[in-house]
C-alpha cells in the first residue's frame, strides 16, 4: 500500500479542491485496483503571509507555488494541487503537471449587495478587483468605473464587499462553486465581455517525472479536452512571457465533442485602465502552435508596448 502525501495551502479554497482531488484519485484507485492511501500536509508560503500588496509587486502567482514545489523535490510529498491559473508557464526541472481533469465553469462573476448586473451599477461605482486582467476589460466596458484593488481569500474579499469598500466585486465563477458559494453569485460574466485567466476554472496536479506509480494513477485523472485547451492558453501566456501576473486573458474552447476536434483560442493584451484592449481568436488543432501564433499576432499589433508599461510600473 503506497501512502500519497499531499500538499496544500491552509486556504478553504486550497483544502477544498485537495480533498475533492482526493476523493476523485480514492474512486479511481477502485475502479482500477490501485492499492494507495492519501494524507494531507498543509504548507504556509510567501503568498500566504503578504496580504496587502499587489500581486504583481511581490512577484506574482509564482509565490503560492514555489514552497509547494520545493517540498515535493525535497519528498515531504508527493503530489499537490494548483489551481492552473496561478502556475507559472515553467515548471521546475524534476516536476511535472500529471493531471488537468475536467474543467468547470471558466466564467468571472461579480458579487454585489445592492445592484444586480455590471450594466446596473451607477456611473463611478467602485469595483474590487485585483487582477489587472479583470481592470482592463471592466474598464473597456464601463470607463465610468473606479478599479479598487483587493486582495485575501474569498472570504476576506466578500467581508470586504459586505463592509461597504465597494459596489461589486470580481471573482472568479470555479472558486466560489467550490467553497459551496454559488448563491453569493449576483451575475456571471460572459466570456465575450471578460477572457478570463489562462487555466482559469482548472485544476493541475503536479507530481515528480520520477515517481512512475503517481505518473501513472494522475494518468487515468487526466480529462485530455481540458489539457489541450489550457495547453494553448498556456503557450500563448508563456509567448508574451507572463510569468507575473499582467493584464493578459486566454480561453480556449473545443468546437466539436470528438478528440480530434479543432480548438478555438481567444486571447487578450489589454492597458490596465482599459483604453486599449488588443484581442483576436485563432482556430486549430496544435495547442503549442495556437498559442505561439496568436501570442505574436497581438505582439504584431503592439501587445508588446502594453506590457513592457505595465512591467515598468512594477
Ligand atoms: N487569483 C487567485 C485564484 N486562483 C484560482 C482562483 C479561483 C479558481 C480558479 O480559477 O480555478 C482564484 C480566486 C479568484 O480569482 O477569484
């Protein structure tokens, strides 16, 4: 019997997605006679203890990731679970994403008291949000808005929102559903007005490209229409070299239901005040090259120039 030990961060959304993976690997373990048992070890990291600044100025989402990682090459465990969206486009060397099971919803949402809808909401409102992502494309929307930037864990930004600091707040659709908070949901947000993050809505589990057992129970995990289309997302995040988090959206959709089916790829480079927004969309079958190829047709309209700026201000 092989004990799997787990890594996660102390969050509820952190321990709520590793134990529903858990429950997913034990069903699996049935069905195909795998003798394994699981336990959990919290980890505290850098991203975890500094709460009051923009990610971008305390060196993106990579500093939720690392001490994970850092505990899997040492052995104290063995697999652990990221949401996609906050994995850098380059793992370390000895690690590997083993699994992206099925995505759920990829969609942002707001959250508000009073109004009902992003059109609702009165000239000026203040709305909380610290994904420069999510500024962008709010403010191309609505210019009348005022972007306050928030930060901690769902709870802390709903205390804050139900504080009165803001009219509306932006979050993402997968990690309110899996806290069990739909209901808080005042209204999604299409994938049309707001791309989300790349690998948002999806699960990766990392393990180590040594362990043959683990590669191979994450193997059977794997749902092969998630990979793909986080796949091309992450090519062309990992083009525009994103590894810190910087105004970039990227979703990835399949057009028919079988596995050779075409991918249709949706990216966006945006100022973060909202004034210019460059997107595109792009069809084919090769993730690594969609992403690649519309990566440089937004780099080929002046996406470069956005980024540069905002690399600047950090
Ligand atoms: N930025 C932090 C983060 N990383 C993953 C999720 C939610 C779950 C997901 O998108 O997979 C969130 C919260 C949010 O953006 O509202």
């Amino acid at each position: 019997m092989r004990t799997i030990i787990v890594g996660s961060r102390q969050s509820q959304l952190a321990l709520t997605q590793t134990n529903h993976v858990i429950e997913a690997l034990k069903e699996i373990c049935q069905i195909h006679n795998i003798q394994a048992q699981f336990e959990i070890k919290k980890i505290v990291t850098k991203g975890d203890k500094i709460l009051d600044v923009t990610l971008s100025k305390v060196g993106g989402k990579g500093l939720f990731v690392k001490e994970i990682e850092q505990a899997m090459l040492d052995g104290e465990i063995d697999i652990a679970v990221h949401s996609m969206k906050d994995m850098p486009s380059d793992l370390p060397e000895g690690l590997m994403i083993g699994a992206v099971p099925k995505r759920e919803d990829v969609r942002d949402c707001i959250v508000s008291q009073e109004y009902n809808s992003l059109f609702d909401l009165p000239k000026g409102a203040v709305i909380g949000t610290s994904s420069l992502r999510r500024a962008s494309q709010i403010k191309n929307y609505r210019p009348d808005f005022q972007i306050k930037f928030i930060r901690g864990n769902i709870g802390t930004r709903i205390n804050k929102l139900n504080d009165g600091e803001y009219d509306a707040i932006v979050l993402a659709t997968a990690g309110l559903n899996r806290v069990g908070w739909q209901d808080k949901i005042t209204e999604y947000i299409s994938t049309e007005l707001c791309i989300p993050a790349v690998g948002q809505g999806a699960l990766g589990i990392e393990c180590r490209d040594d362990d043959e057992f683990i590669m191979k129970l994450l193997s059977l995990y794997n749902d092969e229409k998630t990979a793909k289309t986080v796949q091309a997302e992450r090519a062309f995040l990992a083009t525009l070299n994103g590894s810190c988090e910087i105004p970039v959206a990227a979703h990835g959709i399949l057009q028919k239901d079988e596995d050779t089916a075409d991918i249709q790829l949706f990216g966006l480079v945006g100022s973060p005040d909202g004034e210019t927004v460059i997107k595109d969309k792009i069809v084919g079958n090769d993730p690594e090259k969609l992403g690649v190829q519309l990566a440089q047709r937004l780099i080929d309209r002046g996406a470069d120039r956005i980024l540069d700026e905002v690399r600047g201000e950090n």
